[in-house]
C-alpha cells in the first residue's frame, strides 16, 4: 500500500505544504508532490546510481526542492 506523507517545501514567499505519494516511474522509485493549492507538481525518481532528479512537474520550479523532499520523505521511511 502506498502511504501519502504530509511534506512542506521551503517558497519564496512562503512555505508550501502538499502531500508526497511513492510511485514507480519508468521502472524507478519515485514521489510525487502536489501542493494543498494545487499550483505546485513536482515528480522526482532515483536513478541507477540512486541519485534523485526532477522529472516532471510545474515551472517554475527550485532545485533545491528535489532534495528537500528526498530528505523529508526519508525521515519518514526510517
């Protein structure tokens, strides 16, 4: 079963909460973050080497924002 996890994104102006959902992509593990607002998407996937990386979502997007949630939804899997 896969659990959504709340997770807050830091904004320019102002935090932005949503829900993370794990997901498969292309044969990887993957998140998918929509914000309670709706105005923000954010899909991000490891790789082979287990690196993580934007791979779908709204623009404009912060980079930083791939490892904030990586970081976040590791927390909760521990």
């Amino acid at each position: 079963m896969k659990t959504s996890i709340n997770v807050t994104l830091t904004g320019s102006d102002s935090p932005i909460e949503g829900i993370a959902t794990p997901l498969t992509y292309d044969g990887k593990n993957a998140y998918e973050f929509l914000s309670t607002d709706e105005t923000l998407h954010l899909v991000i996937a490891s790789d082979d080497q287990g690196e993580w990386h934007r791979v779908a979502g709204t623009d404009p997007y912060f980079p930083g924002w791939v490892d904030e949630l990586v970081e976040q939804v590791s927390v909760i899997k521990r």
